[in-house]
C-alpha cells in the first residue's frame, strides 16, 4: 500500500470505527506503526481526526435521535443508550473523557447530542480522549516491537 493510500486506510478506519460501522483502527495503526514508514506524529494525527470526525457524525446523530433510533444502522442500541445517559447525567460533560471505551463511548457520544451538549465542549472533550488513547496504543506497540 502505498503511503497516501495507506494514511486514508487509516483514516477510513478510525472514522467508522467511531460509527455504526464496525471497524477497528487500532490494528491498522499498529500495522502502520510496525511498517516504520510514517511518522509517529502523523499516524496519531490522522487516527485522532478520524476518530473525532466520526465521534461528531454520532453527536449529529443524537441531535436528530427521534427521527433515527429504531433504524437498524443507528450507532447505540436501547440498553446501551440508557447505561450512556446515566453516565452522561451523573458525571456530565467529562464522561465524554470515557469516549474511547469500547462498547461505552458511542453511544456516549450520541447521549451528547441527544442532550444538547455544545459541539465545542464535545469535541474538546472527545479529542483529548481519542488522542490519549492513540498516544498510548502507539506507545506499547512500539516499546513492544
């Protein structure tokens, strides 16, 4: 693959990763860590950005969850909608910090915009979270290598 091609792979993949589509970028990044073909820097750059972008297609999502809830598609099932809007009202905006969790964060990031959560606060939030995370995925696969 070759390097342009590789970094939009990357990207693709942390941006549905963050979606209803079930994807996962940390092993595309490790790949390309593993390859040394890339900058460090660059891989968690287009990870993170991916990753957020896709975290604000839920956000978009939750705004309008009326009209889309019950599609087969949405990101967040029933039960994990409930259990991410307790976290959201018992801890607020900073369980946006938990973005990154499998299985949590989704739907974490749909309750945000199911609740009016300002984009701002969200995506300074969800963009901590998302870097921290592919900060320290890089950092054990490479003292792992």
């Amino acid at each position: 693959m070759s390097g342009l091609s590789s970094l939009a792979g990357l990207f693709v993949a942390a941006f549905a990763a963050a979606t209803i589509i079930p994807a996962q970028s940390e092993m595309v990044l490790a790949g390309l860590l593993l390859t040394g073909n890339h900058p460090v820097v660059l891989l968690v750059i287009v990870a993170t950005v991916g990753n957020v972008l896709g975290s604000a297609v839920n956000w978009a999502l939750g705004r309008g969850i009326e009209r889309f809830k019950h599609r087969r598609w949405f990101p967040a099932d029933a039960t994990a909608l409930v259990r991410a809007q307790r976290w959201f009202k018992r801890f607020g905006r900073w369980s946006l910090l938990l973005s990154w969790v499998p299985f949590v964060g989704d739907p974490l990031t749909v309750i945000a915009g199911v609740l009016r959560e300002p984009f701002w606060s969200f995506l300074l939030l969800v963009t901590i979270a998302k870097l921290a995370r592919y900060i320290v995925l890089c950092a054990i696969v490479l003292n792992a290598a």
